[in-house]
C-alpha cells in the first residue's frame, strides 16, 4: 500500500488545515531557525532545518519548505538520510510547482521505493517529459507484481500531448487560418480568416477606385493588427499550450494512478 504522506500529493489541503489547527507549527518553525543562527553543531542544524522544513510543509508553504530544504548540508547526512531529504526536496518543489526544478532531483532522489516511483512519474508528466513519465508509471503499478490495468495506462500515454514548434506556428501563420488550426483554435482561425480577407478586400477595392493613398494607408494598418497580429497570437498559443498541456495531462495521471492504486488494494 502507498505510504500516508504520498496521498498527501491528493489531499494535502485538508491535512496542512487540521494540521494547522493542531499546532503552531509557525512558532515551532522560529523556534528552530533561532536553533540554527545560536551557533548549533552541523547535525544539530540539519535536523533543525529539516524540522522547519517539514513545519511549512504543514503549513502548506511548500516554496518556503523547499528553499529551507536547500540549506541542509548534504554531506553530513548518511546515505539514507541524504535520499530521504531529496526525496522530501523533490516533493516539496512539486507541491510548489517548480517541476522543472523537481525533475532535475529524480536522479539523485533514487527510485529505489514505490512512493518514490510514483512521485517521479508525476513531475515527469507535469514537466512535460512523458517517456521517461511512463517508464517510472508502469513500475509503480507493477510493483507487487503484473498488474492487469498496465495496458490501460500505457494506452493512457500514447495520447499524451504533442509538443507545438514555435517556428512551425509562425511558418503558418502567414497563411491564415493555419496557424490557427495548427494551434487548435479552429475558431479564432476562421475569424483571423475573415479579418485578414476583409483587410485585404479594402486595399483591392480602394486601388481599384483609384484612391490609393487610402487603399495603401487604410489597408497597411489594417494588415498590420489582422495579419501581424495573427502570428502574435499564434506564439502566445504554443506559450500556452506548452505550459497548460503538461499539467491537464498530469492531472489525468495522477487520477488514474489513484484510481488503479485503489483498486489494487481492494483486490
């Protein structure tokens, strides 16, 4: 069975609430920085800092336990306890949000336990590495042996967002509305479509009347918020769905993984 503080990736909230209530973990937290700056031996000031770290956890400042975490000298840690204060490091980063910064412990953090595997697996999918995601992911599952649902998330990866070239977006975007669709905005590309027609029916029909400073003036600032904006619009799309793709997908994951944990154990 998963161990209580991996569900804390799911319920967190709840548990820093009554955990707050409990106790003043923001006076226990000052307590032990004023335990690090009395001059306290190194073992005294890891464990000190460790401890403060694990108070703003509760409290749900996970930014702040992973910036204390950082402080812990490594080297005067045994072999475990270094892996251990990884592993919290990585969780922390995570809870924060800083899963770039959370893959690059993965390494060193070990996957050597089952809650580990299943963090790996999570900020691997929220940072948009999905192959190196689904190898931790399908040894999590596995773990006690074959599981019978390990097809149904390796199909559940083969749908995993494709990355969108900012190049490719801008190459298209001069030819409205494929940008767009491109992009998936199949809406704003046909009104992108209308837009850059109507702009470019007012340049021809007013040359074609013969009044040229207005078709060329009129027409020029026109273009230039329809079809210009047009490729602006396209780079902010690949921004957001470069940073909005990882995290909807690494929700679905973190459901499903849930979902086939329970039913393991109910088996």
């Amino acid at each position: 069975m998963l161990k209580t503080r991996l569900f804390c990736i799911m319920c967190i909230s709840l548990c820093a609430l009554y955990s707050s209530r409990a106790q003043d973990w923001e006076s226990m937290a000052v307590e032990l920085e004023r335990t690090v700056w009395s001059g306290a031996g190194l073992e005294e000031t890891n464990t000190a800092l460790i401890g403060k770290a694990g108070c703003y956890f509760q409290l749900g400042r996970y930014a702040d336990a992973s910036s204390t975490l950082s402080r812990v000298r490594l080297f005067a840690l045994t072999p475990e306890e270094r892996q251990e204060v990884l592993y919290k490091q990585e969780l922390y980063m995570f809870l924060s949000g800083d899963f770039q910064q959370a893959s690059s412990l993965i390494e060193e953090a070990g996957d050597e336990t089952r809650d580990a595997l299943l963090l790996h697996s999570l900020v691997l999918a929220y940072s948009g590495k999905y192959d190196e995601s689904e190898i931790y992911a399908a040894r999590f599952v596995s773990w006690d042996g074959p599981c019978e649902r390990l097809p149904e998330l390796l199909k559940f990866y083969e749908g995993h967002p494709r990355h969108r070239s900012a190049s490719t977006a801008m190459a298209l975007s001069f030819v409205p509305p494929l940008g767009h669709f491109y992009n998936g905005a199949y809406g704003e590309g046909l009104l992108s479509l209308g837009l850059n027609g109507a702009a470019a029916a007012f340049v021809v029909a007013n040359l074609l009347g013969g009044y040229w400073v207005t078709g060329i003036l009129g027409g020029g600032i026109m273009l230039n918020y329809t079809f210009m904006g047009n490729q602006e619009r396209n780079a902010a799309l690949v921004r957001r769905h470069d940073a909005n793709d990882p995290i909807a997908f690494g929700d679905s994951l973190r459901v499903l993984l849930s979902d086939i944990c329970n039913n393991c154990a109910n088996d």
